[in-house]
C-alpha cells in the first residue's frame, strides 16, 4: 500500500470524469509537480497504458518534466521505482514487464504536424501538455491533441498546463475563458494558495514581499491573472481610448475642418506561415492619423500566393477601397474639380521582402511612392511608436472586423485586428524583440508606417503646408459660391 499526501484540488481531479483539464496559474502553483504524481499513480493502477508528456521545446524536457516525475517515482518509496526503468534516448520512463510507457516528447516551432507520427504501444491513459502558453498559437495545441486522440484509451485524463500572460488578448488566455463553458473540460485556477501546507518558508517569505510592494506583478506572477497591461510593450494603449467607430469618424470630418491630406501604407511580408498585412496610416492636416481598414492575408486561411497573385487579384481591390473611402489621389467634390490636387500616397514596406516591394512598384507605383522602410533597432522603432500613442497622434477606426478579399466576405471581429496585436504585443527575455509566440505581423506593418513619418521631425512642416493649402481651398470656394 502507498500513502501519498496531495492539495485538495488534486482529489476533485481523481474523482472527476472529465477528459480535458485545463490548470493555469501563476508561479508555485504545483501544477507540474502533482499532475506529475497523478501519472504515476494512473501507471500503478492501470497496467498495460501508456502516458505521453509534452512540452513546447523537447530541450528542456530532460531538466523539468522527466527529472519531475522521476522525483515522484522515488517519492513512492523504493518497491515502486524499482518497477520503472529510466532510458534517455530518447527520453522515457519503462515499467517492467512491458507494463507501460512514459513518453516525453516535444510538440511547439514551426512544424504543427510533428506529433503525427508517434504512436504509443499501449492506449494512452494519461496525457500532460506543458507550458503551453508558449506556443505560438492555437494550431500546435489543436495538432498535437488530434494526432493523440487517436490513442486515447478509456478514461483518459488529459491536462493542458499553463501560466497566462498578462495580456487578456493572448490565445492561451482566450482558450481558457472557451473552455470554462465546455462540458468536457475542467477548468482550475491553480495557485501557491491551493499548496501553502507544500511551500517553503523562503518562497512564501518571497510572494508575500511582492504581494506588498508591487500588486500588480503579484496578480499576475502567482495568481495568474491576466490583468491587461503588465509586461506588453504598448501598456497605454487601451482600445476605449485610441479606437473609434465609422459613424464617429464621420461625425468628426462632418463637423470639424478635419480632412485627409495624404497618407502612408505600412507593408510587411509573409516568412513561411506569416501573414502579409498593409496598414493605412491615414495622415490628416490637424497632425493626427487614423488608421483604416487592414489588408491581412492568412496563407493558412486564403491559401499560399504568390507575392504577384497576391497584389494583382487581392492587395489591389483593398487599394480601390481605401483610396476611395479617403478620397486620396485626387479631391473629387464636384465644385472642386477644377482646383482637383494630388493627395500623395507612400508605401513603406518591410526590407526584407523585396519580392513585394518590386511587385507593388509594377503595379502601384503611378498611384503612390513604393519603397523600403529605414528600419531600427525594435527598441528604438518601438519608442517612437508609444511616443506617436501617448501624443495622441494614432486613432483606429474599429470596422467590426476585416474584409477578406480571397472569399470576398467580411470576417467579423468585435476588437480591431491592430488593435489586437497592439495589446497583446510582450518583450521576449532579452527585452530586445517581441517574444515569438505573439502575432505580430500587422503591428509590423503599423509600426513600418509610423515610423516613417512620426520618426521624422520635418514632417510636421507637411501638415503646416496642408493647413495653408486647406485655407486656400476655402478661400476659393468661398469666391465660388458668391460668383453662383
């Protein structure tokens, strides 16, 4: 007989039905360490099943997950580690007599069907997938769970492991608020209060120091709530503030002498699974821009084209449209078309995708100036953007979602998709790029645009000229009118 002392929330699990399981938290939250003694003990009772542990890097697996549940056979004394054999290549743990297997294998990077090929030779009993808000998306944890569901054995008890960012935007911490309305899945709120009788005096010493002098990182590092704003790299951008609808856009250019005055296109090319997004910075002769609809292309959801394709029969509709919701090229008010003027475009594209700069120069480039952007350091290109949000230089007009202009329909969407990204964006470790696991492709695109113009303190003389060539336009409308 085996006495194993446990938290409470690990009793709801034993006697729980569930299939799925969804634990998140913040820091010493035990999730690793008792999910690790449940598959122990789930080997002892069946025989003949197996239990597959996951992480998003196979790496670090030797260091964390297989060195946990080694510590947890020896904790059951020595009459059941002998009945395991340790073997590290490739990692897993064998129960004697061919009675069961404990696999570790890797399931994040770019490749989401690597799980395809591993096949167990018992049914799986017990599944644990770790760290998983390390994925880059949804697909690796939608992949690997399908490619394993075909091994399920009766009773299986899968656990999705995880510590949220900060941000409420991230997947990981979508998927959590779906799952909490999904019969099959268990969702837990796992944190060092549901182990206090486990933890040392040193950590406990350590989290109630934090929880005194900084709350904010409290909530998040060790109660894992997703509070908003700690560790984004944009903290104060906030959708309520910066985003508008259409009908207050036009409430602004109806009652104020607030009007286009040209406008930059920020572009950025698909890498392998990437999206191709362009974002319209729409300058206007007050010095603020707004940002219009978004150009987003989804090889995974419109198919892979061809940067050629790709402009000819797509990027060139999304040009028609915007060019024409902000009149730019040309003033089109019928009065006005003798005085008709050329409001410049700029397209400023990402160096790095040099096969798009040369195809919208072939096609754009007798409508707007095609060209590489001058990029920095991502430190230095992210200071000049919060200082373009905390200026109040930057709106977004929030259309409900974006028109996709491969099947031609509108994908609705209640946060705009820049906006999105804007607050979901977080450092890596370094603190010197974005961390990898967060979409980023249109904030690129806005941040090539908003660069190009807000980084350079001599365009502020170009709004100075609109404001005059503005003055002029109503000048003669003004001598127009009284000719009538």
């Amino acid at each position: 007989m085996v006495t194993v002392t446990m938290p409470l929330f690990c009793k709801e699990i034993m006697e729980s039905d569930n299939p799925y399981y969804l634990l998140y938290g913040g820091r010493i939250g035990g999730k690793t360490k008792n999910t690790a003694v449940i598959s122990t003990i789930t080997q002892l009772m069946y025989p003949y099943t197996d239990v597959v542990v996951a992480r998003v890097s196979y790496g670090s697996l030797a260091d964390s997950s297989y060195a946990e549940i080694k510590s947890a056979i020896d904790d059951l004394g020595e009459n059941i580690s002998e009945q395991f054999v340790l073997k590290k290549s490739p990692l897993r743990i064998e129960r004697k007599g061919d009675a069961g297997t404990i696999y570790f294998i890797g399931y994040g990077g770019s490749n989401t069907s690597r799980t395809k090929s591993f096949k167990p030779k018992h049914p799986i009993k017990v599944v644990i997938l770790e760290e998983t808000q390390e994925l880059k998306n949804k697909e690796n944890l939608d992949q690997a769970l399908a490619s394993l569901r075909r091994r399920f054995g009766e009773g299986v008890k899968v656990f999705i492991l995880g510590n949220p960012y900060a941000i409420k935007t991230h997947w990981f911490s979508k998927l959590i608020e779906e799952k909490k309305y999904d019969p099959d899945w268990k969702v837990m709120n796992v944190t060092y209060l549901d182990i206090l009788p486990f933890i040392n005096d040193y950590d406990l010493k350590e989290i109630l120091k934090t929880k005194l002098l900084d709350l904010e990182y409290y909530k998040w590092f060790y109660l894992g709530e997703t509070t908003g704003g700690f560790g984004t790299v944009y903290p104060m951008f906030r959708e309520e503030r910066y985003c508008i609808t259409p009908s207050e856009w036009e409430y602004v250019l109806a009652n104020s002498n607030i009007r286009p005055v040209g406008a930059i296109i920020g572009g950025d090319g698909a890498v392998n699974r990437d999206h191709t997004s362009f974002v319209p910075l729409i300058l206007l002769n007050n010095g603020q821009a707004v940002v219009g609809p978004i150009f987003d292309h989804d090889p995974s959801r419109d198919g892979t084209l061809g940067y050629h394709q790709l402009v000819q029969d797509r990027l060139l509709y999304w040009f028609e449209t915007i060019t024409g919701m902000f009149h730019l090229g040309t003033l089109t008010e019928h009065r006005m078309r003798p005085l008709a003027r050329q409001l410049p475009i700029w397209m400023r594209i990402d160096s790095a995708a040099a096969d798009l700069i040369a195809e919208c120069r072939f096609f754009l480039s007798d409508r707007c100036d095609v060209g590489p952007v001058k990029k920095d350091h991502v430190p230095q290109m992210v200071a000049t953007v919060q200082s373009s949000i905390l200026n109040d230089n930057i709106v977004i007009i929030n259309y409900g979602g974006i028109h996709n202009y491969t099947t031609n329909k509108f994908i609705r969407n209640k946060t705009n998709l820049l906006a999105e990204q804007l607050m979901s964006l977080i450092w890596n470790e370094k603190q010197d790029n974005y961390d990898p696991t967060v979409p980023n492709d249109t904030s690129d695109a806005f941040t090539y645009a908003d660069i190009s113009w807000f980084k350079n303190a001599e365009n502020i003389q170009y709004f100075n000229i609109a404001k005059m060539m503005n003055r002029q336009t109503l000048m003669i409308r003004d001598i127009l009118k009284r000719k009538e």
